[in-house]
C-alpha cells in the first residue's frame, strides 16, 4: 500500500516538474505536417493516345471506370446548347443494339452507365464489369443518331429553357457567368431558345465527331480488378477510337471593371435578390500563392465558419448561408461571394460583404482563423486520402495541370507553410473589392431605390445579359381601382361607412419632445370643414390655425395673419372630419413599394396621400409648398391605428418640418364632444 502511495507522489510531483517548464502564454507551435504515401496508380496510353489510370482494390467487388475527355474550350456561337444533345443522345442504343436492348441488359446487370457531352461513366459488380465496360464502349463510339431522338432532346431542351425563363436564381447564374466572361467566351455563352432552334441533327453528329476523341482522353479504372485482364480488354476495346485534331479556340481576354459597379438584372417576380460578387482571377494551381488563396478564401467565405456567414446570417439574418469560391482554371477562373437576400435588405446585404471583402484584404486574419481553415484541408485531405477515387482523381489532377509528381505527398506541408502575411497578399491579389461587379437578379422596384444610396454605379442589364434602360419603378395599377375605390377601402378598414358618417367633430390632443422640451398638439375639426390647431410648449402657445368654414388666419409668436386667398380656397375644399373623403376627386397615380410595402398613391392638388394596399389604411401624405428656394416636401405620418367609438384612429403622427422631425403620440381622443363653434374663432 505505502508503495502505491509512493508511486502516486512520485508521478505528480514529475507531472508538477513537467508543467513547470511549459510556457503556458505562447501559443504552442504546429507539429510537422504528417507525411501522407499516396499511392499510385498504374498507367498506360495507347497509340491513339488514350492515357489510362487503374487503381486496384480489393476489399468490395465493385469496379467504376470514368472516361474523361480534356477538350479546351470551344464557344458554339449562335448553336449553344449542342453539347448538351451529345450527352443526352449518347447512350441510348448503338448501331448494334437497340435502346430497349441495351436499357434492358444494364439494369439486369445491376449497373449504372451515363454519358456528358464529353464523358462516360460506368459502375458494376466486378463480376460483370468486363461486359458493362464493353456496353460502354459500344454506346460510345457507335452510337445512334436518330431524328426521333433528336426531337425528343430538342422537346426537353426547350421545355428546359421555357420552365427557367421566370427563375431568378436560373437568371442570376447564367447572366453573371455572361458579365464575367463575356458573350464570346465559351464560359459566358449560355443557351436560348433561339441557339437551340438553330440546332440540326447534322450538327449533333458533327460536333460528336469533333470533339468525342482520345487525344486528350483520359480513362479511370477503379476498384476490384486485376491491372492485366483490365488492360488487356481496353486495348481490344478502345484502341479503334480514331485519333484526329481537336478543335481549339483563342480564348477572349476575361477583364475586370476599372472599378466596382453594381449590374442589375430585374426580375419583377423575385421575392429575393440574388447577390454575387465578382472578380475574375488568374489562378492555376501550380501557383506559389495557391495554398494561401485557399486559406484566405476559407477564412472569409468557407461554410458556417466563414466571416461572410457569420455576418450576413448569424449576426444580421440576411441569408440563410453566405459563401465564396475562387477557381484555379487553365483556362479563366473567377472569385465570386453571393448569397439569396430579402429584398428589403439587399443594399444592406452589399455594404456587408464589400465590407468583409474589403477588411480580409487591408487587416490580417487571426491566428486562430488560419489555424480554424487548416485544420477543416488538412482534416478533408486526411479523410479524402482513404478514398480510392481519391488517388486517382489525384492522378488525374497532375496530368491535367502539368502539376509535380510529388504535388499531393506536399499537400499537407504547403497549408501548414502558409502564414497570416500570405493570407492577406493573396486577399490583395485576388479578391478583388476595388474592381468587382456586384451582379444583382431581383425585383427592381423593392430595392433600386436603397441601392441607389450606394457609392457604386448603377448599370442595368436584361435577361440575357443585353444592357438596358433603367426599369419603371412601378407597379400597375390593377383594372377598375380608382381613388375613389382607394377611399372607400380607407373608409371600411377605419370601421365602415355607417360609423365614420356618424362623426360630426373630432378633439385631439398628441404630445412630442423636441431636444427634451415637450410639445402638446391639440387638433379640433368638424363638419363640414372647420379645423383648429394649437401648439403649445411649456403650457405656453406657439401657433395656432384657425378656419371657420369661410375664412381664418395663421397665429405664431404673437403675430397674426389672415389667410390668404389660397389657403382659404384650400380649406373650403378639405372634408372634416376625415379629409380623406375630399380625396376621391383626386387621381390615383401609381403604386410604390417604399420599404417592402406597396402603397396606392392619391395626387390630390399638392398632396399625395399614401394607402397601403393590403390593409387600406393611410400611411402617409406628402404636401408640396413653396419655399425660398423652391418647392419643399412636407410629409406627415400616421401609424399605430387604435379604435375609438368604433372607429380606427392613428395614434402616433409624425410631422417633418425642415431638419427637424415631430413625432407625436395621441394621448386623447374624443369624438362628438369637447368640440364648439368658440373653439373656430
């Protein structure tokens, strides 16, 4: 027992020891990073230049081969769309069997075989692989062109084109790519129903014949196989596939904005905006600074712990999820941030990612943001590396991008060498904040207005890409409402005609504060058309107006003023207790959206008086006078609706008046009392 105890001390005073001589404020610095043996698979090309990649393994009886065809890209001009008929037409029979047969016999075989426009796929039991790889191969390189297929592609493709006309986020994705790239460059063309009409079977088969080539094809073997047997059946099976040229095609040059503009798309059914920010890069992956990109690209836009979703999702509820990307292309890649966004917040939702944009760019990440976007690489290689695909996608990879042998043995190493001071010179680089095109797809009318607030230009585009006009700001007014059928709806959601006619005075009294000192507002009306206002401070009166029906004058600081002849005009034609019933000779001029609400708007004279046109209720009135230097806007406010004697009253007003804005809450309302002819004169 005493040894035990012996033992126990021994152990924490060496643990004490220990611990003592650990510097518990530096952070502790990264281990080596571990060294990772790839496998490789075996190779072989053949004469006509078909490389091919195996990976044996054993352990379940299943075999994939993927053929992959590493054409550069072509632009199709005005037949855009054609390789899609290549991919849908492929695999449906060959010249020596019949679609039915060879549908039948592949799903009895329990396997699966497709094909893209410049691709192949086959998986199966291992058993059965030599005959589903000969399946494959077959379809391929003699397949059946028949008009009757072609017509039920072309049916498909246009139905395709008809069903994505109206979504905004189909719209969003093929005219962003557009601005990108532009309409010449393969990545910006995009398909219509015009390109696809101009589309024959003819053009179907020789685009096959062009660009179905082994040159620069590529066929992955993977699974239970022996490298042999597997060999030995593709060169009796592909090594007939013809060598010929390919065609190529001198890219356009991809350019940036000189600075960043917001382009617009309107979709005038959109319930939210789709937003993205673009930049084009020159990124390949045998860059130095690629690592880094990656690293900076994670920090800022890289799932749930990214700054963009942190931000626009966590912090302001924008978005369900905001994120970023950046391709590493030989050909052309891009950066692009977006995120779906309500509509009302859309201008707010830009100022925020332009913000992080901007800050991952000018201020260093963390140390613990770096370490947070290492650790989710080197966890995904690790996990990735078990995969047999993975070897062989990793293969691949360095054959397509002329990368070193050794690329992905050094994988692990490259993240851990990047630091903070790499992360931000490959935000400066390629995320690009001063030359970025903020490319919108939404309903204009709910959010040009605010993002017309913005520092940045405004240029608008139509659906396919074309530069446009600015859209109306508008809304049509549906058929048969007037402003008289404005009122009444005003009339009925008060409380009815019947209750409001019942009115003949109306005694107010609101109260406000202005910089601390209060202000009490006291609003006498009856019919036909008297009114009374007194404001007072501290119990003292400011101002008065007074109509009596026939005339009346304008009290402030003492002095009085007769109306003059204008005024009176305008106060014989006013209807109180409820000015809104002189409304109905007025004009109903449009509808406008004005923070994701929709209002009726009634041009009385100089006033506009806003409805909403869900509820019916009054909003808002906007009287037009004459200033010093020249007209002034004058809009009052009416909101919190309550009822009193049956009838809805707004119970908090708001008056703006120069620089200064008065909002005043209701304290008293009585209706058919406290009001007398003494009270108009």
């Amino acid at each position: 027992m005493k040894t035990k105890i012996y033992s126990i001390i021994t152990l924490l005073f060496l643990s004490l020891s220990l611990n003592a001589q650990v510097d518990r404020t530096k952070i502790p610095e990264s281990g080596p990073a571990p060294k990772i043996n790839i496998g490789k698979p075996k190779k072989f090309t053949l004469k006509n230049g078909l490389q091919v990649l195996v990976v044996e393994n054993n352990k379940l009886p299943r075999v994939s081969v993927t053929l992959d065809i590493d054409n550069a890209p072509v632009a199709d001009g005005d037949k855009s769309g054609i390789a899609g008929f290549v991919g849908g037409m492929l695999g449906t029979g060959s010249k020596n069997m019949s679609k039915e047969a060879f549908d039948k016999e592949v799903d009895y075989l329990g396997a699966s075989i497709g094909f893209g426009s410049e691709s192949a796929f086959a998986s199966s039991l291992s058993k059965y692989f030599p005959r589903v790889l000969e399946l494959m191969a077959d379809a391929a390189f003699k397949p059946v062109f028949s008009q009757e297929e072609f017509d039920k592609q072309m049916k498909q493709a246009l139905d395709g084109i008809k069903n994505s006309e109206n979504s905004v986020s189909a719209i969003a994705s093929r005219v962003d790519r557009l601005l990108t790239y532009g309409k010449e460059h393969p990545y910006g063309e995009f398909t219509t129903e015009e390109t696809l009409k101009n589309i024959t079977l003819e053009d179907v088969k020789n685009h096959y014949n062009k660009v179905f080539r082994p040159n620069n094809a590529y066929l992955v073997v993977i699974g239970d196989v022996k490298y042999r047997d597997v060999k030995k059946q593709i060169k009796k099976l592909f090594s007939d596939w013809e060598k010929r040229e390919v065609p190529t095609q001198t890219l356009l040059e991809v350019k940036n904005p000189e600075s960043t503009e917001i382009n617009f798309v309107n979709m005038p059914n959109a319930v939210q905006s789709e937003v993205s920010i673009i930049n084009s890069v020159d990124l390949k992956m045998s860059d130095k600074d690629y690592f880094a990109v990656l690293l900076a690209n994670q920090i800022l836009g890289g799932g749930g712990t990214g700054r963009l979703y942190k931000n626009l999702r966590e912090d302001k509820g924008y978005t369900y999820g905001a994120y970023s990307s950046i391709g590493a292309s030989r050909y052309a890649s891009r950066f692009k941030a977006s995120a779906s966004v309500r509509n009302m917040v859309t201008d707010s939702a830009v100022v925020e990612f332009m913000k992080e944009i901007n800050t991952i760019r000018y201020q260093k990440a963390t140390q613990k943001e770096l370490d947070i976007a290492k650790a989710k690489y080197v966890g995904n290689f690790l996990r990735n590396v078990e995969n047999p695909g993975t070897i062989a996608s990793f293969a691949l990879t360095i054959l397509q991008n002329d990368l070193p042998k050794d690329y992905y043995e050094n994988y692990l190493k490259n993240i851990n060498d990047v630091t903070l001071d790499d992360v931000q010179n490959a935000a400066i680089k390629y995320f690009k904040g001063n030359k970025a095109r903020i490319v919108i797809t939404g309903k204009a009318i709910d959010v040009i207005p605010n993002l017309e607030k913005t520092d940045y230009p405004i240029r608008y585009f139509d659906k396919e890409g074309n530069p446009t006009e600015k859209p109306e700001l508008t809304i049509p007014i549906p058929e048969g409402m007037t402003a008289k059928t404005v009122v009444d709806n005003y009339i009925k959601a008060i409380g009815g005609k019947e209750k409001v006619e019942a009115i003949s005075n109306v005694m107010m009294v609101a109260s406000a504060n202005i910089q601390g000192t209060p202000i009490v507002l006291t609003s006498k009306v009856a019919a036909p058309n008297k009114t009374s206002q007194v404001v007072s401070v501290m119990g003292n009166v400011m101002s008065k107006t007074i109509f009596d029906g026939t005339t009346g004058y304008i009290e402030a600081r003492g002095q009085k003023m007769p109306m003059q002849e204008a005024q009176i005009n305008e106060s014989k034609k006013a209807i109180a207790p409820f000015a809104d019933m002189a409304y109905v000779n007025g004009k109903l001029d449009r509808i406008e959206p004005v923070e994701g609400v929709d209002y009726y708007v009634i041009v009385n004279n100089t006033t506009e008086i806003f409805y909403d046109v869900k509820t019916g209720l009054k909003a808002k009135e906007v009287r037009t006078a004459k200033g010093p230097q020249g007209d002034i806007k004058i809009p009052t406010t009416y909101s919190n609706y309550k009822v009193v004697n049956g009838v809805l009253f707004p119970h908090t007003i708001g008056q703006k008046n120069g620089p200064m804005t008065f909002n005043f809450e209701v304290k008293e309302i009585k209706v058919n009392e406290g009001v007398s002819d003494e009270d108009f004169k």
